[in-house]
C-alpha cells in the first residue's frame, strides 16, 4: 500500500500484496508511530508500518506483522488508547480477542 499526503488528506495510489478478501476497517495506532491496522473478510488482522519515500513524496507501507487463525471474518479492530492492545471483532459472534503489541 502507498499513500500520498496532499493537503493535509492520505489517498491511496497504489495497492501491494496484502489481503486476499475485502478490507473492513483500518485504523491509526494513537501513539504516533505511523502503525496502521486493517481488518479483512480474509480473518487476517494485518500491521503495517509507514514511512516517507523522500525522493517521490509517496509513503510506502510495509507488513510488520499478520495476525491469522481467526474462526471467521474481522468485522472491526481497535487499539487502546497508548496503542499497546489491538482488539478484533469476528464473524461469525465469537470472543473477541485481544493481542498485546
């Protein structure tokens, strides 16, 4: 995934390797580390860490973890507030599960 900050907005212009279903949600770790999270219909929770290409402006993103063996579809993920827990939501109902970063 690339993106591209033009006043002050992210637009995505290029997509790599990633999930294999529909993403359902993507979310900002609050702590400013540049971490997003996003949830797929695939059951896989993916981590990307972004960083600025200086020479083309883009900020490319690169896979630092993959969060699988989930018993259905993410629905939704969040982090708490310091950006140390990623909660999961799956489909079908099932506990939601927590991972400690």
């Amino acid at each position: 995934m690339m993106l591209n900050a033009t006043a002050g907005a992210m637009l995505a212009v290029r997509i790599r390797q990633g999930h294999y279903g529909p993403v359902v949600a993507v979310r900002w770790c609050p702590d400013g580390s540049r971490l997003l999270a996003t949830a797929s219909m695939d059951g896989t929770a993916r981590l990307w860490q972004f960083s600025m290409d200086e020479d083309t402006g883009l900020w490319a993103s690169q896979c630092v973890n993959t969060l699988e063996g989930h018993l259905g579809s993410l629905t939704d993920l969040v982090f708490d507030r310091c950006g140390g827990v990623l909660v999961r939501a799956i489909t079908p109902p099932a506990p939601a599960s927590l991972e400690h970063l």
